[in-house]
C-alpha cells in the first residue's frame, strides 16, 4: 500500500501493478497527501500538513478520502449511514461470499429510506429481516434495544442535498463495538473484551424463527410463545386451509367479511387494537396530531386496511396487506386492525361472556383463599411468634412476609390492597422494628434533611446495605394518598436515571418508602452551593442533563406506564456515587392514558419557580408541564442560579434573563463563572437555547421530550429562537401572583405546595 505521487491512496501487486486505488480526481488532492489510522478504525487520507498536526481520533473533515465512506460488511461507530428517499433502498454494507471468502457475497445491510426508516437485510429474494420503524430512540421491532449496548443510534437531521444520517455512538466511549453483515445473512454485534482478548456477542438478528421476515404470511401473526407459532389476525382465515394445517404458512390469510366501504354500507367499520406488536411493513406517514385524527384518516381511506400512532414517528396507514407482523411478550406498539362492523360486534360478544366467567371464577377462588387465610390465622400467628423467638432473623424478615403484610397494611387508608398489588415487582415488604434498627431509632444523627413529604433517614440493612428511609410526617401536607401512588408507580418503573425503590413500611400510623441510598445527596446541594458547585465541571453537568432527559422520556413515552412528574424540580434530582442523575419524589405524579395528551385538577402542587403558567394559572397539566420543569432546570444547572427568588432591576427572573442574554448575544455572561472557561461555547449556548424552547408560555411551543434529546445531542439541528417569556408571575413575588384570592400555600425547606379552588 502506497501513496501515489498525484495523492491518491493505491494498493500494489508484485510487479508494481495498480489493484486498488482510491480514484480521487487529482486537480482536487494535493500531491503530498498522507494516510492516517484514527483509533475509530477509520483509514483517513490528509494532506500532509494536516496529517502533521491532527491527532489519531481527531477531526476529518478535510479528509480527501476515507473508508468509512466505503464500507464493506462491517459497520463501526463513527460512520455515517446515509437516507435518502430519492435513492431508492440503501445497500451500504455487503455479505462476505463465504466465512472465508471477503468478494461480495449474497446479503446486504443498510436503511430502508422509506418513512419512517427502518434497518433491513435484503437477500438474494428479497427482504430477510427489518427492525421495525426508528422512533426518535430505538427500532420497535428490536424490543430489547433499549440495552445500554444497543441504545446509542441518532438520525441526524436533512442536510442540503434532502439525505440524513444514522450514527452510532455507545453510551460508554471506553467500550469498543461493531455491527456485522454475515456471510449467511445474520447481523451481530460484537464487543471486545480486554481480559480475554476476543470479541463476545451482545445479540443478533435474526435470531428467532419469527424474525424471519414475513415468517407467516399477509394478514397473520407470528407469536415464539404460541403453538404453532402463527396465527391469523383477528377476522380473518387461512387462504390455502390445508397448507395451513400442515405448517406451510407463506399463502397467509385473508378477510372473513368485507369491508362495510367496500361494500358500500351504510354501516361504520371500527378497528380492532393489537397491543405489542412489531408493526406492518409498508407505511405510509401521514400528517396527524392525534390518535383520533390518524384514526378518521383511515376511515376515509377505503383501502386503509390499519392504522396505528406513535409519538415518535406520527401516524402511519397501511393501504397494503398486513405483512411481517410479530408479537412481542415485552415492547412493541399498538396496532389498530381494521374490520367489518359485524366482525367487532361477534368479538365483543365473546369478549362479555369471558369477562363474565372470568369475574365468577376469581370471586370463587378469592373467597376460598379469605377463608383459608381466616381459618389459620392463628396458626401462621403462632409460628410466626415461635420462630422469631428460636431463630436469629435479618432484619429484613421475608418468610413472614406475606403475615405481615396483611397484619401491618390493615388502617383505614386501604393501603393493604394497594400493597399486594405491586407483588410482581421486586418490592419488599419491611417491618417496622428493622427501620428502626436501622436508621437507630430515627436519630438526628441519621436524618438527611427535611422535604415535603417528611424527613429523610439514613439506614444501614442488616447485611450491610445502605438505604434512604422516607417517612411520613403527620402534618405533611402530602399524605396517604400521595404515599399511594409514589409505591404504585416506582414500583413499576425501571431506568438508570430514576431512583430505585426497595420497599415500604406502614405501621399504623406511620408510612415510610425505603430507597436506594444516594451518597451525592441532591443535586441543589451542588450547583447553589458556593463551596461544593465547582466539583460539577461542565462535562458532567452535561451528562446530567441528559440523563435527566433520558429518565422524562422513559416516564413520557418508553415506560409501560405514561407518567407525568409534576414535581421536576433540582432537590428531586438525586445523585450516585459517580454523579449520576437519578429523578425522585413521584409523590405528585400522575398517570395518562394512551390517549390522553392533557388534564386538569383543582388542587395545584409542585413548586414555584419550576411550575408551568397553565398548571399554575389553570390547573391544566400534560407532558409539556414536565418539559417546562426541565427547561428551568436545564438553565438552572448552567448559571448555578436558582429561578426562584432571582430578581434583577431589569429582569423579574432567571427565564428572562436568559432569555435577553440570549438575544443580546451575551449568552456566556449567564454561565457559572466556575465553567465559563472550561465549557464548550457552542455547546453550552444550545443548551440555553434549549432551555428556553422548554419554558415558552405556551405547552403547544415547548418541543416534547424526543425532540429535547435530539436538539441537545444534534451538533447540526437548527433551532428555532424561543418567544419572549412573558408569566413571570408564577416566579415573581407573590403580589404579582395572579392565582385564585381563596388559595393556600404551604412551604418547606424549598418545596412550595399550592392548593387552588377550581374557579
């Protein structure tokens, strides 16, 4: 391999003959040209100047030539695949022919640009497997995607000539990845292990016998739990019966009745939701705000055979047949089937008489198990007292669990129902006496602070552990109801960036939530605190800020549940020992239905400063509520000034101040002067941009949570400047508050919660 004396990169034989070159019209590369190995494994042709200077993993946008824009089956982070509508299908990586033969072989990989885009193999016949439409964060057709290895990909928004471009970027830089074309049409991903010295797989695809692309036929649906593994959807039948039967699925099925347009009734069809599939291939993106709206687009369409709506990608029709659909036990979207107005009604027929049998049996049985459990009571008393008083128990007594729970959790509160009912999560159930040993007797030595709930104790479990113990104060304004709900819904949850519940206690009158301990304390404690705000630099503010918008998306879109915070505030923000975000409190929050985009309450809580105009004018609240508590946040941790309380002579507060910075172009003056000169400009200064999209008065501006993470993680997304905020009252003093005359408010320590009359 050599550098030819017109610049271009060359590969020789034995007799000087050219095998390869890079091809590079000479007029526009400089004779003193120099190739360069980057450590992202990216082979870079410099000018020599530049190749002096430019370190292995810098910049190479000057290259004159690179291999990362010749890929062949091998697809590393750092590259850019390129979607473009106009070029047809992307056929960016290529099989080997062999396991040992590198000439093109009979597979390829690359991004469908059909929107939305999705990853596909194709093979000599055709598709082989596809990963389901991108979202803004993941594949859907890839539930376990969600994986820190696989959670890394971007599309980086349209450049000049109309293309994006997927990249790959893993969340730990230190570790070394790739994705591989096989040479019999598998994809994997590797990762390297320093200690053995080999790559080991993390997942491949296809790698179940329903990844298989259109395994079962149109109109069908293939299920790895089910026996045999498809099954034809929901009105429909086999077309060829007897194939069917014998495991021959490829004919797929077809309607049982037609279609009421198509028959020119005068009845409605309706549709039928399929829950936690891998969607349709074919769709077509259409414009549509809503569920209902992409629903009556269906409607409209006679050949709209489903339809389905996802916040990331929008509404999507299927005019097509139905094909390549999978049913996943985790993950998935949800599909809206359409049928014939008589095929719905004989489903909900059947559907009333199960839910009949159903109650009557689960009635039957839970009354045999209330007499059981009535009848030994004594018993299990008895054996529960004896074997405490014989054995040495951990503090954490789980064979009595179960007693105790139905002892512990009786009050008039109801709580005892509420508890058994998030069983199925790694939830403990602890009794009092192991709290109070472990945070000594609720001491003052132990007590971490004080927040609206009640006070915080420090803990240590028998075996060691480290916890954090909630415990109820009677006079909290926030009380059984809210204890509730924060059980309920942590119980549930699982991400890096939320705080991890470990279990609950109620004993009378007390009621305590037992977290994971979080050295770091919370976040307030860092970046308004004069003494400790210079251990935060920028780069880890930065990461904070993310995983604070990662863990809002989780809760707004990618949980089982949709949840709404309504207390996003810097005391909720706990951090680990490595300064890793966690969100807390979920006393406040509240749940949406799959199809409910607002809401209102007469009785405000939150806090001041952090709250939303139409939450705390209205009572109005939605996803945009949250975004607006992180916009102040976000502003919050890059001045190290508190919103609430800032007042200039010009400026009632820290929004608009930032915001006039901003338009003066003096954004740097806002930043803390402890990362001023070690932050990057650009950076920074699109991180107050954002901000300030977050906290625009109206809910319909503010960009949700996806579109957040993109424009903070986009280094070419063009941003739009944020309107002049003008509810400053909901910051300002409280002359200025225009809320109701019949309001009451109640502070502590920083938590402010308001409780306003409906009007």
């Amino acid at each position: 391999m050599t550098v030819s004396n017109d610049g271009n990169l060359m590969v020789l034989d034995g007799n000087n003959g050219t095998v390869w070159s890079s091809s590079i019209n000479s007029s526009s590369v400089p004779t003193n040209s120099t190739a360069v190995l980057m450590d992202t494994g990216n082979l870079v042709l410099l000018a020599s100047a530049e190749a002096d200077s430019a370190s292995a993993g810098g910049d190479v946008s000057n290259s004159n030539w690179q291999s990362f824009d010749h890929p062949t089956d091998t697809y590393l982070p750092g590259m850019r695949v390129r979607v473009n509508s106009t070029d047809g299908e992307n056929r960016a990586f290529r099989s080997w022919k062999s396991s040992d033969d590198p000439s093109p072989g009979n597979f390829s990989m690359g991004v469908d640009p059909r929107l939305p885009p999705q990853i596909v193999i194709w093979g000599q016949s055709g598709r082989e497997w596809r990963s389901g439409h991108w979202n803004g964060q993941i594949f859907t057709g890839v539930p376990n995607m969600t994986r820190s290895y696989l959670f890394g990909f971007r599309l980086w928004s349209i450049q000049a000539d109309g293309s994006r471009y997927f990249t790959y970027t893993p969340l730990n830089s230190s570790n070394l990845l790739m994705f591989r074309i096989l040479w019999n049409g598998t994809e994997e991903q590797l990762l390297w292990d320093g200690t053995s010295n080999a790559w080991t797989m993390l997942q491949e695809q296809p790698a179940k016998e329903c990844d298989l692309y259109n395994k079962c036929g149109d109109f069908a649906i293939c299920n790895e739990m089910d026996s045999p593994k498809c099954s034809c959807m929901e009105g429909f039948s086999p077309k060829s019966p007897d194939q069917w039967n014998r495991g021959n699925w490829s004919a797929g099925c077809a309607r049982k009745t037609q279609l009421q347009c198509q028959d020119n009734s005068s009845r409605m069809d309706g549709f039928l939701k399929l829950d936690g599939v891998k969607l349709p291939d074919f769709a077509d993106s259409v414009s549509a705000i809503i569920g209902d709206e992409c629903e009556a687009k269906c409607l409209e369409n006679c050949s709209c055979n489903a339809f389905a709506f996802d916040v990331g990608i929008g509404c999507m029709l299927w005019t097509e047949n139905l094909i390549d659909v999978q049913q996943f036990d985790k993950g998935g979207l949800t599909l809206q089937i359409r049928l014939a107005n008589s095929e719905l009604r004989t489903k909900s027929k059947i559907s009333k008489l199960f839910i009949i049998i159903t109650v009557l049996v689960g009635a039957f049985v839970l009354g045999v198990l209330v007499w059981l459990l009535w009848r030994f009571k004594d018993n299990l008393k008895g054996f529960s007292i004896f074997y405490r008083k014989n054995k040495k128990l951990p503090l954490l007594d789980n064979f009595v669990k179960n007693e105790e729970l139905s002892a512990e959790l009786s009050g008039p509160d109801g709580l005892a129902r509420d508890a058994k009912q998030v069983g199925g999560a790694d939830i403990t159930v602890f009794n009092f006496s192991s709290i109070e040993a472990a945070t000594n007797f609720f001491s003052e030595e132990n007590k971490l602070g004080l927040g609206g709930f009640g006070p915080v104790y420090k803990g240590k479990l028998f075996g060691g552990q480290e916890i954090a113990v909630k415990r109820l104060s009677r006079k909290s304004s926030q009380g059984p109801d809210e204890f509730k709900n924060e059980v309920m819904l942590i119980a549930k949850l699982q991400h890096r960036n939320l705080v991890r519940l470990l279990g609950f206690c109620v004993q009378e009158e007390d009621k305590m939530l037992v977290y994971e301990y979080m050295p770091n304390k919370s976040l307030d404690s860092f970046i308004f605190n004069p003494a400790k705000r210079a251990k935060l630099d920028w780069k880890k503010r930065f990461e904070i800020i993310e995983g604070i918008a990662r863990g809002l998306l989780y809760l707004h879109r990618d949980s089982r549940l949709r949840i709404i915070h309504r207390d996003l505030k810097a005391s909720n923000i706990l951090l680990d020992e490595e300064m890793n975000p966690k969100i807390s409190d979920f006393g406040m929050a509240r749940i949406f239905g799959t199809n409910e985009n607002e809401a209102s309450t007469n009785r405000v809580v939150g806090t001041y400063g952090y709250m939303s105009p139409e939450y705390a004018m209205e009572g109005l609240f939605s996803v945009k509520s949250d975004v607006y508590s992180f916009g102040v946040l976000l502003l919050e941790i890059v001045s190290g000034k508190k919103n609430l309380g800032f007042r200039t002579l010009e400026h009632p507060n820290l929004i608009v101040n930032a915001w006039h910075h901003l338009k003066e172009g003096k954004g740097m003056e806002l930043i803390d002067p402890c990362i001023r000169d070690t932050c990057s400009t650009d950076k920074v200064l699109r991180c107050i941009q954002v901000g300030l999209l977050c906290v625009q008065d109206s809910a319909v501006d503010r960009p949700a949570m996806p579109s957040v993470m993109l424009l903070l993680e986009s280094k070419t997304a063009d941003l739009p400047f944020p309107k002049l905020p003008r509810s400053t009252s909901i910051t300002g003093s409280m002359d200025t508050c225009s809320l109701s005359e019949s309001q009451e408010i109640e502070s502590l320590n920083g938590v402010t919660v308001s409780s306003v009359d409906g009007r």
